[in-house]
C-alpha cells in the first residue's frame, strides 16, 4: 500500500504538465470559491483558480524539495558518520560536539532565523532541512561503524593492508546503508510537512507558486465560505506521510534479518 501511494505520487509530480486540467496561475474572479464539479473538481479558490491543478502542482514541489533535501542529508550524514566512527579520537569528539550543538537547537526555531536572514525561498528551506537533519544521519552511521570497527573481517582487510577509504567504502559503507534508507523514506514526509508549515507561515515558497501549504493557509482564511480548500490542501499531507511510513515498514522488515527469518 506504501509503495502505491508513493508511485503515484511521483507520477502526478513529474505528469503535472499533464494531470493538470487547468493553468494552477490562472485567475477567474468570476468563478471564485466554486464547489466540486466537472469542470473544477476540488473547486476553486478565492482567486478563481483551480485547486486540484494547484495541488497536482504543489506536489511536484514537495517531493523535489523533500527529495533534495533528504539526499543531501543522507550524504553528508553518511560522510561525517563514518569519519567519526573510524576517525581518530579527537574528530570524533569535535563531530559530535558539532551534531549536539546543532540538534540542541529547534528546528522551527532554526527555520525562522535562516528565512528571516536569506528571505523565503525553495533553497533557504532546503539548507535548513539538511542542517537540520545531517546530525540524525551521522549519529546512526557513527554508532554503525564504532560496532564494525573492530570486527574480524575489518581487522582481517586492515592486516591485509587495506587503507581507510577501501575499508570505509567497500566494507563498512555496505552494512550501514540499509538502515539510512529506511530512516531516509520515514523522513520524507517530516521535510514535506516542514515546507507546508514554513509555506502556511508565509516563509516558505513564495506565492503565487502553488503549495500544499500555501493551499491549507488559503483555507484557513476562508473556511467559514468554503471547506473544499483546507480538504484539498490536507488531504495529500496525510496521504503522504501514510504512503512513506508504510513504505519505510516494509523496507525495515525487508532489511531486518530478524523479521526475515521469522
């Protein structure tokens, strides 16, 4: 069920052009808070614009921001993790001083203080979410390779005159990404709800780019004319967060060797 509800949300991401039945920029004063028809079928908004192509589109900036987001988290988190773990004593210490520092500091707080310095923009949110999220990565991959470090067939490899880097990306890098991955699908839909909750804010994407954020803070002001906007704008947040829970489940089952024997 995961893997379908996330199929399909990256095929309307990318066939957005297509899916669409209407221009999302469009506006039709004269067609403002319509219900549900065969025309407009989430309705329209307080501009006329119709809210299913909004949302066709607000998907396509949620996943490419969350995807990117993740990525980049993933990498750097997997780079600064193995470091620490296999690293001298000193760099450990300095690394993990590093991601307490940055956790220690809320993230919504944190968002804020970037958007308020570099202005509301897709990139400012992207570098708040990998600050943000480096330190989750690289604590899972420290811990990892501190328990590999000393195994038999690291040992073995470094007796063999094997250097850091082939040991690292050869050994140690294939028995740690499993885990990431499925941290990395569970995490997805906590970076799309924080750029629906910066974009409802006002500090996220900048109108009149469609957002499920900016749709669910649309709804919001006009609830009592209309409750198709804030549906409209909810309803793919939930759907979202089920489809990757779901799915990162069924990854953490598939990659536990545990469940799998049982």
């Amino acid at each position: 069920m995961g893997f379908i509800i996330v199929v399909l949300l990256v095929i309307s991401a990318l066939g957005a052009d297509f899916l669409a039945t209407h221009d999302p920029f469009r506006m039709a004063p004269r067609q403002r808070m319509l219900d549900p028809s065969a025309e407009h079928w989430l309705g329209t908004d307080q501009l006329g614009r119709d809210v299913y192509s909004r949302v066709i589109y607000g998907g396509r900036i949620a996943l490419w921001v969350s995807l990117t987001a993740v990525s980049l988290s993933l990498i750097g988190g997997l780079i600064l993790g193995m470091l620490a773990g296999y690293g001298p004593r000193w760099l450990d210490n300095l690394l993990v001083l590093v991601f307490d520092a940055v956790r220690s500091f809320p993230t919504i707080m944190f968002a804020l203080a970037m958007v308020t310095l570099l202005g509301p923009s897709i990139p400012t949110i992207i570098t708040v979410i990998v600050v943000a999220s480096i330190p989750v990565y690289g604590r899972i991959v420290r811990i990892q390779t501190l328990s590999m470090k000393e195994t038999e067939f690291v040992l073995a490899e470094r007796a063999l005159g094997a250097g850091p880097v082939r040991i690292l990306f050869s050994h140690i890098l294939p028995n740690v990404i499993g885990p990431l991955l499925i941290l990395a699908s569970m995490e997805i839909p906590v970076v799309i709800t924080i750029e629906a909750g910066l974009s409802f804010l006002g500090l996220g994407v900048r109108p009149p780019t469609p957002t499920w954020g900016s749709i669910l803070q649309d709804g919001y002001q006009y609830i009592r004319d209309t409750p198709w906007l804030v549906i409209a704008g909810g309803l793919p947040l939930i759907l979202t967060t089920l489809g990757f829970t779901f799915l990162g489940e069924a990854l953490r089952d598939a990659f536990d060797p545990k469940l799998n024997r049982h």
